[in-house]
C-alpha cells in the first residue's frame, strides 16, 4: 500500500478508516442535522477541539466546507477597509489576492519564496484591521513561529490577528488568549479526507462582524459570522454540513489528545529533525529554506540535484511512497515532504533510506 507524504490531501491517520466505519454503522451519513445526535457530534468535536487548541471560553468553533472559503469569510466578516498581509508564497499570496477581489485595501509586506517573518521587521499600517498571517507557508516550507505571531498582536492589541494554520495545526502553539482566529482543513495534519474547514474565532471577531451588519457592509448569507455563531450556540450549522467529516475529527481530535499535543509536537521535531538530518548530508538534495528558524516542521522543502519529477518516480517505484512535488514553478527541482501526524518515525526514517538509495 502506497503511503503518502503528499502535503495536503495527505496520509490518512491511522484510525481515519475505523472512525468512518464506525460512523456508517451508525447512520451517521442519514441523521437530520437538526436532532440532537448531531448536536451531541458537534458539541463533542468541540470539546475536543478546544482541549486540543487551549481555546477560553469566548472562541467559538464553526465548520465550513473548506479552508480556502474562510479566507474569503474572515475578510468579509471582518475587514471594514484595510487588511495587512505577509505574503511569502502562494498560500499567503491567495489571501492577499482575495482581499482585493473583495475590493478591500490590501496591504502587504512581501518576501522572497523560501524566506519567512520575525515580529521585528514588521511593519503594520496604521489603519488595517485585520492582520494576516500564515503558520506554515505550504508551497515553500516556510513557517511563521507561533512566538513572533504573539510579539505581533502584542504590539497591536487593537488590530484582529487571524492564522492560517492549515498545513501545520495542530503543531503551532499559539496562545488563543493572544490570537483572535485561526482556521486550517481537515485534509493535512489532521489526515482526513478533505471536505471540511474548521474556524476559531472570537468574540471580538464576532464583534467586528456584527458592528460591519449594522453599517450595511455584506459580511456575507449563510456562512455570515453572526449566522455561523447564532447556530453554534445550538451545536447546529446554518446549512446541512459534513457530518460524517464533523464526527470523524472530533473522534481525531479525541485520539491526538490521547496521545497528548505536547507529544505530537516533539515527535513532529524529532521527524523534521531527521529529514533535515539526511539533507544537510546528502549529496542529492539540499534543504531549500536556509534559515533554520522559518524552516517548516511540517512541509519539508527539498532542492534536487537531479530532475525532482525523476525522483519522485524512483522513491516510488521503489518503496512505493509518495512525494510531493514543488509548487509551481517550483515543480522540477524540488520535492516537498509532508511531516504530518499519519507518518511515524519509522515510516519517515524508511523514506530517508530510499531517498538515500537514489
Ligand atoms: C491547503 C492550504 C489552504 C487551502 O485549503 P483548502 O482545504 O484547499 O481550502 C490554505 N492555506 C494553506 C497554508 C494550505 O496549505
């Protein structure tokens, strides 16, 4: 069987199968959204998803049907006039563009790809709202640390701080007393199949959203918001949602609190730590983000010095694992490994020896 180190969709974790197979004997797939089994599913991916994240009391957790639709959410919700951007790659990129598709003033401090933020060269414009970051920068393996995140809306504490934390969460320790939202999908690190976003947010989001309504902006109709939290007070959704999806992570989110998040963290630091290991020895690749403190944990980014297309056939020819490739025009000289939760040490280390076979 094939095991993917595709950053996104990704491996499947270990008990991804048995939870849906638990959740089709169930019925999951026929119970009305409105009763109260899924209220009872809903509520107890909330528990566990607030466990795993440290989340207070004023955060709500709301589900969309992707990642790339809360961009537009948050920007909607909660960006009157100006957004600030730090733009490093084509994640971070997109949200930037979306603000401006919306027509709001887009802001951004822009860096070459491959290279990441500190707090101390960020600069933020005086009116922007909202300030957008991105933990892990998928298609460079750049990260943003959770630290420098924190000095950021420490130094702006009336200024909105949103995360994208897709591709990393749940590694990121962020401090949600500190941070104002959050959102990642379901389909990376906490290896599902993909169907499912997940938004934190807080009251002073809410806020923001409801003082815009009140103004006559569009924050948008369904997904609004204000409708989002209105229905989250009930453990409901505005629309009929992925409830298979929303019962499999909460019973995710239950095993990776077993496994305690402090756990998980180290354990991603020892795989990174050993993917980087080999490359800094290997003389086929090389470790494309040089900086050593925005190098991602999670999206390990490769420089070939042969064809990467060529690379990846071999690795999996040979072992039958799966690579991605690098993102755009990156695709033929760099492979990108995903370090998610669904590959152990073991699986990781398997990886290294056939990359060093080749
Ligand atoms: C994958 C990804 C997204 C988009 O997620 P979708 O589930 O495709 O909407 C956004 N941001 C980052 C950093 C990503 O890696």
């Amino acid at each position: 069987m094939s095991t993917f180190f595709t950053p996104g969709p990704a491996a499947l974790f270990p008990t991804v199968e048995g939870h849906y197979a638990e959740a089709f004997r169930q019925n999951i797939g026929s119970i009305s959204h409105r009763s109260s089994a899924f209220r009872k599913i809903y509520q107890h991916a909330d528990e566990q998803l607030r466990q795993l994240f440290g989340l207070p009391k004023e955060t709500a957790v709301l589900f969309t049907g992707s990642a790339t639709e809360i961009w537009e959410r948050v920007l909607m919700n909660t960006v009157e006039h100006e957004s600030f951007h730090l733009v490093n790659g084509s994640f971070s990129k997109k949200f930037f563009d979306f603000s401006q598709e919306l027509h709001k003033y887009a802001h951004a401090m822009h860096k070459p790809f491959g290279e990441g933020f500190d707090a101390a060269e960020v600069i933020v414009p005086e009116y922007a709202e909202l300030i957008c970051c991105t933990a892990n920068e998928t298609s460079s393996g750049v990260q943003m640390r959770a630290a420098e995140i924190h000095k950021i809306k420490k130094a702006h504490k009336d200024k909105l701080v949103m995360v994208d934390m897709v591709s990393s969460a749940p590694y990121p320790n962020l401090d949600f007393n500190l941070v104002d939202s959050a959102m990642f999908s379901v389909q990376k690190a906490f290896g599902m199949p993909a169907g499912l976003g997940v938004w934190i947010a807080n009251e002073k989001m809410l806020a923001k959203s409801e003082r815009m309504k009140l103004h006559g902006d569009t924050v948008g109709t369904y997904h609004s918001l204000p409708s989002l939290w209105e229905n989250y007070k009930k453990f409901e959704t505005p629309e009929t949602p992925n409830v298979m999806g929303i019962y499999v992570l909460g019973k995710v989110a239950e095993d990776y609190n077993r496994i305690g998040v402090d756990v998980m963290r180290k354990e991603t630091d020892r795989k990174a730590k050993a993917l980087y290991d080999f490359a800094k020895k290997s003389d086929q690749f090389d470790i494309f983000v040089t900086n050593e403190s925005h190098r991602s944990a999670t999206v390990v980014v490769l420089n070939c010095k042969t064809l990467a297309g060529e690379v990846i056939k071999q690795v999996q020819a040979k072992s039958d694992f799966i690579l991605g490739a690098g993102y755009g025009k990156m695709k033929e000289t760099q492979i990108r490994i995903a370090n998610f939760p669904a590959v152990n040490l073991e699986q990781v280390e398997a990886l290294i020896a056939t990359l060093g076979s080749i």
